[in-house]
C-alpha cells in the first residue's frame, strides 16, 4: 500500500513519458552518438556531468522513476536501501529499487493506478527536473532540443538561422505523440542542424516500441 505521507507527483502520464523519452534519445543519438538511453526496459538519461534519471518499466501499469542532478544542493536525498522502509514503513511497492541500491537519489516516484507518487519528500527544484528530465513537459523539452543543438553547431563547422530555435511548443508536442514511430525526415525538421544524423536518431527512437508491452 501507499504511505500515508506519499504524495502525488506532477509527472505525465506513463506512457506521455516514455514517448517523449523516445525522442529526447532520438535528439541526443543524433547529436552526440554512442550514448544509448534504453537497456531492456530501463530508460537513462544522463547530462554527461554526473546528473542523470532513470526510469525502469515493468509494465503499463508499474514504473519507478529516479533522478539525481548534482547541483541541486537544496534537495533532500531520498533514502536507499533499508533506510528507506525504516524511514517510510508503510511505503512498499515490489518494484522500488532493491535493498543492495546504494545510488543516491534526489527524486523517487512510482507509477501505479495510473497516478505517480513519491515517496513524502520535497523532491527536485522546477529547474533541476527541466535539467535532468526534460521530458516532463514540452516546454522543457523545447528547451533542451535548443540548448542541445547549439551545442552541436559550437562543434561544427555548419551553421543554422539561430531564430529558427526554440522550436514552436506544438511542433515539439507533434513530434513527442509519434514517440518511437517518428521518422528520419519529422526528426531533421524537429532538429533543424543539416549535420545532425537524423536516420540514427530515429533508429534509436525505435528501440522504445515495446517498452509498454
């Protein structure tokens, strides 16, 4: 059962989440390649400076999301292990991260009965969950696919008509309902940079198909 101080999370729904999961890797495969984001069904993102989250997928009905963003000084650390059933002992769910986890975490949160809900903690800051997961509202993702193709042009020697970025929030929603069925041309639209890979990143948005079963 829930805990009585769990409380529900402002997060998208499940599979809201994993589409647009999808094509936040899609963007990163084909900007920065080599940095898969699916094992089985465990979903990784990571900023490549020590913040990062994970989402395992049991099933449409079962997930827990993680997330960590190493900056984020203000948040309270979630309790791991064994700490966590001493410090919330009503808290249980089977698929919460095994008593061996020693990871630390600043935000823990499970999808059940089609709700999520964390367990009684304070969480991340606005900021810090845009940073680390994006993929919690268009508009973060707008930004993210921004900052991320800026960053590629830095390293190129192409250029784009920088007014062309951020793209329209409805364009980015557009391209996060095809989730893993975008394709190669939608995504080179969506990025906007000619030296992005947009072909590998589609084939990387289709490794999340069967993530929901």
């Amino acid at each position: 059962m829930w805990a009585m101080d769990a409380m529900t999370h402002p997060l998208p729904p499940l599979k809201d989440l994993v589409d647009r999961w999808a094509i936040h890797a899609a963007q990163i495969q084909a900007s920065f390649p080599g940095r898969p984001m699916i094992e089985g069904n465990q979903l990784r993102s990571d900023d490549g400076g020590g913040s990062w989250a994970t989402l395992d997928v049991v099933d449409a009905d079962h997930a827990v999301l993680r997330a960590w963003d190493r900056d984020d000084f203000r948040a309270p650390e979630v309790p791991i292990g064994p700490e966590l059933a001493q410090q919330y002992p009503a808290w249980s769910h089977p698929y919460l991260p095994n008593d061996g986890d020693r990871v630390p975490t600043h935000l823990l949160a499970v999808w059940k009965d089609g709700t999520w809900r964390s367990a009684g903690h304070e969480g991340m800051s606005e900021d810090s969950l845009d940073h680390v997961l994006p993929m919690r509202s268009v508009s973060a993702m707008a930004t993210s696919l921004a900052d991320l193709v800026e960053s590629y042009e830095g390293d190129s020697d192409e250029d784009i008509d920088d007014e062309a970025l951020p793209p329209e929030e409805d364009e980015v929603a557009a391209a996060c309902a095809l989730g893993a069925g975008i394709d190669a041309g939608t995504l080179a639209t969506l990025l906007r940079h000619p030296g992005l890979d947009a072909e590998a990143g589609a084939a990387e948005a289709r490794k999340f198909t069967d993530v929901l079963g």
